[in-house]
C-alpha cells in the first residue's frame, strides 16, 4: 500500500514514508518495532489532515476555475480531484488493521522492549527469591518468644503480630512523601516537558543504536542467496528505459505522442547524454553489486542500497519532473520502472537481512539438472559479454592460486560438463533400450522442424519479396519541374506542372505508341502491375524571366566560342510524388535527376549568336528523353522503349525571347524551347514538351525494413550467416567425440564443485591440488576413460 501511495500521489510527502520504509522498516532486525509502525501511523494521520486543510474554500487554488500550484502537488500530492484521499485512507486502515494482529499475537511491545522486560522480570524474581531466602534463614537463627502464657511462641507468629506495628510507619512515611511533592509541584510542572523531550531523545537514540546493532550483526541469521532474482529485476530496468525513454527524456510533444524517440535517435548515429548517464550509472550499480556478492561484504552492500534508494527517490520525483514536466503520478514508463526498482530493493534488504552465503558453488543455473537449466546455460555462455564478465569479476574480487587462463580452465570443464550432464540425463528419461530404433517423438518431430527451418532459410527470402511485391501501394506524381543549364551559369529554361493525371497501363501504351508510331516499342517491365504510370505536359515557354548581368552574359559568350574547353547543357528535373494508401509513408518522396549534354560547335556557335542577336534559333539534338523511371527507392533512370536515342529524345530548338527588339537591351527575356523528335521537318517543331513518367510501387510501412536490403542483401547478410552456423553445428564431431561422449561426468562435476569449496574455505593448496588431479583427467585419455564409465547398479 505504501508504494501503491506513491506510485498514485507521486508527492515528496508520501516519498519520504517510502524512504523510512525502506531504510528502517525493511532493514529492521527480525521486525520491524512497534516505534516503526507508530510513526507511520502517526505520519499517515498528519498527512491527511494536512492535505484535508489545503482543501479549504479559503485557500485561493480552490475556487473554482485555478489550478493547484506546481509546489503544493510536488510537495504534498494536493489535486483538484477529491479522490486523493482514498489511498492514504486505505493505507491507514491497513496499517490499523496489522497493528491489531500484531497486538493479538503479543508482538506490539516490539523487539527490543520485550527482551528488556525479560531481562527486569528474571531480575526481580532473583531479588524476591534472595530476600525470602534471607527470611527463611533468619528465622531459623532467632530463638522462639515466650508468650503470656509462659509458652514459647513461632517466630512467624510473632512476625505477624509484629507487622501490625508497621503500617503506622509506612503511613508517615507516604504522608511525608505526599507533603513532599506537593511541595516540588511548582519546580516539576517547569520541567516535565524537559524530561519528556529528553526521554524521548534517550529512546530515539537506543531505538537506532539497536537498529544498527543488530543489522550489523550476522549472528542468528538464516543465509539465503536471492543474487539471482536480484540480477533479473535490476537487468529489467534496461527494457524499461530503451523502451519508455520519453518518460525520462526531455519533455516534447512528439516523443510523448510517439512513444519515445530512443530508436529513431540511435538510427541517426546520436545517443542521447541522458540515456547514456542513466545506462552507466545502472550498469556501475550491477557492478558494485556483484563485488558486494563475491566479497560477502554485507556493509557495501548496505551503502550501494541505502545510495540507491535515495538517488532513485530524488530522479523520479523531483529532477524528472523538471525534465518531463511530468508528475510521477503522471509519468507511466517512471512508475514501471519504479514497481521494478522497488521489487529489487525488498530482494536486497532480504539479502542484507540474511547475510550472503559463505559457500557459493557454481552459478543460478547450474542448481539443477534439466534441458530448461541446459538452455539458460547456452544462453548465458553464448550471450555477448555476459559470460566474459562474469568470469573476469569473480577471477579479480575472488582470492585464488589459480592464473586466469587456469581459472577459464576450470570454468570451461564445469560449464560443458554441466550441459553434458543435462543431455545424460534427458537421454535416460526417454528409456531408449538398446537395438531400439529412435522413437518419432520427440526426436524425430524436433529435428524434422529443424529440416523445415532450414528450407524456408533457404527459400524464405524469394518467397518473402514475391509477397512483398504483392503488396505494394500505387503512388502518383503531384509536381515535378523541369530546368535547362549551360555550365555552370543560371537556367536559361524553368517549367513546371502541378497536379498530373495518371493513366493506366493500357492507355500508356496507346499514347506511347501514338508518340512512337513509326518505332518498334519493348516496353518489358512497365506493363507489369509493379508499376504506375503519368503522363506530364510543360509549356515551351519558361516561366521564369531570364536574368543575368552583361558582365556574366559576356563571359557566357567567350565560354561558348572557346572550343578548347568543353561546355555541357544539364537537363534538371524533379518529382514529387504521394502514396494512394496511409499504409506508406516512409518511402522517399522527392525523386531529382539530371542528363548531361555536351555541347557540339555548332550548338555552342548558335547559342553565342543568338546572344548576339545574329540568328533568332539554334537546334540542339537528342537532349530530352520521352519516359522517365522512378524507382521505388526514389532514383530516377532514363529508359527507351525503343531501343534508339536518336529516334526516341527530343531534340530542341532554341529561342531567346524579349521586349525589347534590341538584344542587348535591358528588356525582359526568357527562353523558349520547341521540342521535336524529327528535327529534319521544319513542321514537326511543337510548341508543347510531353514526357512520360513510369513509377514503380512503393513497398508499405511494415515491410519497408525487409525491402530496403534486397535479395542479394538478404540472401547475403542472412541466409549465408545461417548456413555458417548451421555448418558448424552439424560438423566438427570427429574431434570432439572423447569429450562429448563422456558416459559419466559425475567425477568431473564434483571435482570443479570441490576447487570451488577449497577456494572459498580459503584452502589455496588444496585448490592447486584439486586443480593438478583435473588436469592429469584431461591430459590422460586412459585415466579419463576408467573414472568416466557409466556406474550400472
């Protein structure tokens, strides 16, 4: 219930008694004390009613139409909403209702105050039995009285008429002491709270020295070894950060919206300072607490807990919100991590409570023999890092004879026996007699799945891309624009066209053949169904003026005649083009390309006098082409239909344009371009520029990882990845045969669980003997054959 309160308020108030929690309350020895359960009883109670005053109509944020200041909900978790009550009052009841079961089962006087009442009860029983004792002996000493009578009377008997006598002493006494403290009233009323204050000081003060007494103490304890669930909810924390980063990253918009940002981030060669201090500090903390497992040092252990928890505390509830601008309460990825973070920290103060354990053998994984145990063994062994590190930290931290190539020895025998064991073991659960045949399950079923992942390794990729490019999404051109450029200088020709019509693949043959009528057409791929088609129609005339300086105009004209340097003309062109479905987007949208023309003589010739103002037009051949192709990876191709350029591009007749008879004037100008593919008749010249676009369809959203590697990609980063692993599994056995086919490796098994045992009782020359008998095994193929046999009872 507490951390369900801070998870919900997510308000340093309700921190601070998930704090005391878990500093004193889990870390309490062997309970937590009723001082403990009173203070947080106490804690809950004022903090309601504190949040109950700061609900007053008085107080200004509670009217109608204001909002709580950032301060009192950071603080003290006050909302508009009127339910925020209910969990602290859940949590009170709670708390109420264990402090009844503690008190029905004695244990509400707490740990420490029921030891020392112990320790005063045996104390006045020793002190009653020696004075009754004294008695007893006393009145065997004295001699009998005499009564009236002349007879002698017991002694008891005279005690008890004696003690007659006695109350009218004790009674001046009480009524001397009851003058006297009427008399010390005046002094004591100044200094009762005095004494109460440092009485409650004095048991403060013993309450935390015997808090820290007996945490500190590792007597009476019950070893446990929680390492490994430990490991798994601190290596948890990880996903959570990957995957929710935008819960602890800079607060936007968009990486609310979208869930994080963290992979689109990294695929742009970028990681984010924040995330990698957040990865290195989680990362030391392992660390630090496997140092603290392998050296059984309780103490580090409490420091990197008790740091832990406080830096923890103060990221998610303050520092994140400035970061965020989100409350606790409010960041979802801060509270996964946080319920996480808090299930490790119980595992951690169980630990702390408990001790570590002297004898650690092995690892979490090798406890039991079985092929689930198996498979986590050949993960964590073939996991990147994980296996090296492991062996590194526990070789540095660890005391031992032993060099570290020796220790790998070691590590290496019990890891392949351990597994070596766990197919033993399988083998003699499935009871296969001799002379029998293998049984269809599970064997044959399990590797005839192994026979069909291979074929669809193998297949898979081409089967993969046909249905890829059965779902492919049509896409059609919205702009494109078309430029003319000599060298390096501006266009002297700018077009462009907006929303172009698509035509189906029937009417672009037609068209194109109508445009091509006296050419063979090979059209091959573009009357597939992988393709779309446009058909685009620029006016002759530029729409922009053509300016430039004489200064630059003349030195134009000096490049145009200069016949020793050559003079290109560059044809741009640009589309833009949007998907017909919202199941693609990602595809590349803008396609540009460019087709380069030198320039001969006499096109160079003819465009310095038409400069000049000498001609009025010179023609220019084979410089546009009639189909365009745009890929789906957004290149652009020029593709012929039949097969002859010179029959099939536009060759162009240029014309300078001005309002200015004068071609020198300072007037506007602009260029005109007439295209024809039949240069040769004067009246085929058209005042209109039609060009052909063939789009390839764009792969969708979801596939588009697939697609973008193509099938010699895949078949190379994939599937010849895979058939070199496969091929190791599935040779190789010849020289491993001795040692993969050990009958009985019991021996082995116990001879690396007793390096371990020598090696933790600090017994180094029985570690380095232990060691030398491993060694002669495996150097001793006769001696490894006797002691491996299988044991038949």
């Amino acid at each position: 219930m507490i951390t369900l309160s801070l998870l919900l308020n997510g308000s340093i108030a309700d921190a601070i008694l998930a704090l005391l929690t878990l500093l004193w309350g889990l870390l309490s020895k062997p309970r937590p004390s009723k001082t403990f359960w009173t203070f947080c009883i106490t804690y809950i109670v004022g903090l309601i009613l504190l949040k109950y005053c700061l609900k007053f109509k008085a107080i200004p944020w509670n009217e109608v139409g204001n909002d709580v200041p950032n301060s009192v909900t950071l603080f003290f978790g006050v909302q508009n909403d009127d339910n925020m009550f209910v969990v602290q009052l859940l949590l009170l009841i709670s708390l109420c209702f264990h402090r009844n079961i503690l008190v029905d089962f004695g244990l509400w006087i707490g740990y420490h105050s029921s030891v020392k009442e112990g320790e005063t009860a045996a104390v006045e029983e020793g002190e009653e039995a020696d004075i009754s004792m004294n008695q007893s002996e006393t009145q065997s000493l004295l001699p009998p009285i005499p009564d009236e009578a002349g007879t002698s009377a017991p002694v008891d008997t005279v005690a008890s008429d004696q003690a007659l006598i006695v109350p009218a002493s004790s009674d001046v006494e009480e009524g001397q002491n009851a003058y006297n403290d009427d008399c010390e009233d005046g002094e004591g009323n100044e200094s009762s709270w005095k004494a109460s204050l440092k009485e409650f000081a004095l048991n403060m003060k013993e309450e935390f020295v015997d808090f820290f007494k007996n945490l500190l103490d590792a007597d009476n304890t019950a070893v446990k070894d929680v390492y490994a669930p430990m490991f798994f909810f601190d290596a948890f924390g990880y996903l959570i950060v990957i995957f929710g980063y935008h819960g602890f990253s800079i607060s936007s918009d968009d990486t609310v919206s979208s869930g994080g940002t963290l992979v689109s981030i990294v695929s742009e060669n970028q990681v984010p300072v924040l995330f990698l201090a957040i990865v290195l500090i989680m990362f030391f903390y392992q660390l630090a607490d496997r140092l603290a497992y392998l050296t059984k040092n309780v103490n580090l252990k409490i420091v990197i807990f008790t740091s832990q928890v406080l830096l923890v505390h103060f990221w998610l509830i303050i520092w994140n919100k400035g970061v965020t601008g989100l409350y606790f309460s409010e960041n979802h990825p801060a509270q996964v991590f946080y319920f996480f973070r808090w299930i490790y920290w119980l595992l951690s103060a169980y630990q702390i409570k408990c001790s570590y354990p002297v004898r650690v053998l092995g690892n979490f994984f090798s406890k039991r023999y079985n092929m689930f145990f198996k498979v986590c063994m050949l993960v964590f062994v073939n996991m990147p890092f994980a296996f090296e590190i492991r062996v590194l930290m526990d070789w540095i931290f660890t005391g031992t004879t032993l060099s570290f190539n020796r220790w790998l020895e070691v590590e290496d025998v019990f890891t392949s026996t351990f597994i070596l064991n766990c197919t033993r073991i399988g083998e003699r659960q499935m009871n296969q007699k001799r002379g029998q045949t293998q049984k269809v399950l599970p064997s044959k079923i399990i590797y005839f799945a192994v026979l069909l992942v291979l074929l669809f390794v193998i297949w898979g990729p081409i089967l993969l891309f046909s249905f890829v490019n059965s779902t492919k999404v049509s896409t059609e051109v919205t702009y494109t624009s078309f430029e003319l450029q000599v060298g390096s200088y501006l266009p002297i020709f700018e077009a462009s066209q907006i929303g172009i019509d698509r035509l189906g693949s029937e009417q672009f043959t037609n068209d194109l053949e109508d445009e091509l009528s006296n050419f063979d057409l090979s059209l091959g791929f573009f009357l597939t169904d992988s393709a779309d088609f446009s058909k685009v129609l620029y006016s002759g005339e530029s729409e922009n003026i053509w300016t430039i300086t004489p200064p630059a105009e003349d030195q134009l004209i000096t490049d145009l005649l200069n016949f020793n340097d050559s003079m290109v003309l560059y044809v741009n062109y640009q589309f833009y083009r949007v998907s017909l479905s919202d199941s693609a987007s990602t595809f590349p949208s803008t396609s540009t390309g460019s087709t380069t023309i030198e320039l001969d003589e006499d096109a160079r010739t003819g465009l310095a006098n038409i400069l000049n103002g000498k001609v009025k037009s010179v023609i220019v051949y084979n410089v546009i082409p009639t189909v365009y192709y745009i890929q789906d990876s957004g290149a652009v191709s020029n593709e012929t239909v039949t097969g002859d350029i010179n029959s099939e591009w536009y060759s162009i007749r240029l014309s300078l344009s001005s309002t200015s008879s004068e071609p020198k004037n300072n007037g506007l100008k602009w260029w005109v371009v007439e295209p024809s593919r039949n240069p040769t008749n004067d009246n085929d010249w058209e005042e209109t520029l039609d060009i052909y676009i063939v789009m390839e369809k764009v792969v969708p959203d979801a596939y588009s990882a697939v697609a973008n590697y193509g099938i010699l990609g895949l078949y190379t980063a994939f599937v010849l990845l895979v058939a070199n692993l496969v091929k190791g599994a599935f040779t190789g056995f010849s020289t491993k045969i001795m040692w993969d086919e050990i009958p009985d490796v019991s021996l082995l098994q116990t001879l690396t669980k007793e390096i371990y045992l020598s090696r933790e009782t600090k017994n180094y020359e029985l570690e380095e003997d232990l060691y030398s008998q491993l060694q002669y095994l495996y150097r001793s193929p006769d001696v490894l054959i006797k002691n491996t046999k299988l044991k038949i009872d």
